[in-house]
C-alpha cells in the first residue's frame, strides 16, 4: 500500500513509515530491535563546533521575520550553505526553532502565521521535519482566549504542513492536560509536542511525576530537550527513569541538549559528559 505524505500523517507515521510494514505499534516495533544509543544533539549554527563535541546533530533557530543574513534560511543562499555546513560535517539538521515567539507571541503578533508559514517552506526545502515553536514568558499561554487563538492560528497553518511533510511543535511551560487542550483542539497530526523534562520539573516535585506527565501524552511527542540545572546524571531528573517512559510513550527520537551547565567544568566538558550519559541509558 502506497500513501502520500498527508495519508502518513493521518495515520500517525510521519517520519517512522515502518510502523506500517511491521505491523504494530511503533514502541512494539522498536522495543523488538537494537536501536543503539539515542542521537544528542545542541541548540546552535556551529557545525564545526558540533562535531569537536562528538554531537550527532543540531537544533538551529530560524530567526522570527526574514533578516537575509546570519541563519535566514529563508534565502536560498544561506540555505544552501548551511545544507553544505551538514554534508560536510556529517552533523544532521535534526530541527528548526522559533524561539523569538517567547517575546513575539505566538497568538498575538500578527504576522505569526505569515512566518511560521514561511518556515514550513524552509522545512520543506531543507528536508527538516520539525520545529520548536515556544510560548514562555510573554508568549504564555494562560487564559481562554489565548487558547483559541493559538487553535485557530494552528488550524489555518495545518493544512500546508500536512502538504508539505512536516510538523510543527509546541514547547511550552503546560503540563498534561494543558498540552492536550491545544492537541485536540487544532486536531492534527502536523501539530505536536516538544518535549523538555527540564521544564516540566519546574512544574512537578519529581522525576516521578514528570514521567506521568509523558506517559498521558503517549504518541504525542517527537522530539525532546534533555536538560537539568547541571550535567545530566547529576541533578535533579533521573533520565533512566525518563527514557523508559519515553519508550512506553513511543518516543525514541533525538535528545537535544540545553542547559545542563557546571560552571566548574565549562559549557563544552558539560556538554560530552551530558551527551555520553544520555548515549548509555538503554532504549
């Protein structure tokens, strides 16, 4: 059977097509292989410096409205570059992020659908399959009517990133129920969740609760922050735990790190041994 991109999409394969041939779900799937240690990546435009790290990949920002230089991906120069940065490194693109929506927010800013609509045509270009769209600090979501705009403006852009084979995905500050109001009121598959533990501990008292939170939001994650106020296996979140809740969630995608500083080690040994403890947790 041969489906078109939206076709996957509806039956919630985007990118993991497989699911279809092995006849299950994705987690029974993955859980019957040896899918080795998970990608990590960080969220920057430096590939070489990516590389000396010993990351897989990275998370690169798309800046809010069209600029023409630095990372404007939405000049095909620039683009182009950036593509040869990839193949040359070997490091992948593994996401876009939108984070300027924090202070432009998402459901008030006018031309938010008209920029986000532009970055589903760099995605496109790209190959790039999902990008973090944020709501912290101005951009919170936290009344009624804030709710039904994000719907709405999610709505109208839904469509085209069904066209175009990608997914758009929310990062904010909610716990379960809260991300599940936005999910089912935009109702579609090219709308998701980017999930980050360190934020949501914030938000919970344990590395417990946190893990509850995933699990009410199975099949709705694809892709994920790792962070913690210092080097991952030393704070606050126990990832072991976090990992085998992904599992059961039927996640098992890329681990981008953020944050995750001690000082007295330096952001780069930080960022090795936070990537190196991630890679040994078994999936």
């Amino acid at each position: 059977m041969k489906l078109n991109r939206r076709e996957m999409l509806k039956a919630g394969v985007m990118g993991t097509a497989g699911t279809l041939l092995c006849g299950g779900s994705l987690a029974k799937c993955l859980a019957d292989e040896n899918i080795g240690p998970c990608k990590v990546g960080i969220w920057s435009s430096n590939f070489d410096q990516a590389k000396a790290l010993g990351m897989d990949c990275l998370q690169i920002s798309l800046p809010l409205r069209p600029t023409g230089k630095g990372s404007d991906m939405r000049v095909p120069a620039i683009r182009d570059r950036i593509l040869a940065q990839s193949a040359e490194t070997g490091i992948e693109i593994t996401s876009l992020a939108m984070g300027e929506f924090n202070g432009n927010p998402f459901w008030s800013i006018p031309d938010a659908v008209e920029q986000v609509s532009s970055c589903i045509d760099v995605m496109a270009a790209m190959n790039v399959k999902h990008v973090l769209i944020s709501y912290f600090g101005r951009g919170k979501i936290d009344t009624d009517e804030k709710y039904a705009e994000t719907i709405r403006r999610f709505r109208e852009l839904a469509p085209k990133a069904e066209d175009k084979g990608v997914v758009l995905t929310i990062e904010a500050p909610m716990k379960y129920h809260e991300h599940l109001r936005l999910i089912e009121g935009i109702d579609s598959p090219a709308v998701r969740i980017f999930y980050d533990p360190g934020n949501m501990i914030r938000l919970y008292k344990t590395t417990e609760e946190v893990c509850e939170d995933i699990l009410k939001l199975k099949g709705l994650i694809v892709a994920a922050h790792a962070k913690d106020s210092t080097i991952l296996g030393k704070g606050k979140l126990d990832y072991v735990k976090i990992f085998k809740a992904y599992r059961e969630a039927g996640y098992f995608g890329t681990q981008v790190l953020e944050g995750s500083v001690d000082k007295n080690v330096g952001w780069e040994e930080s960022m090795r041994q936070s990537a190196a403890y991630l890679r040994s947790i078994p999936r």
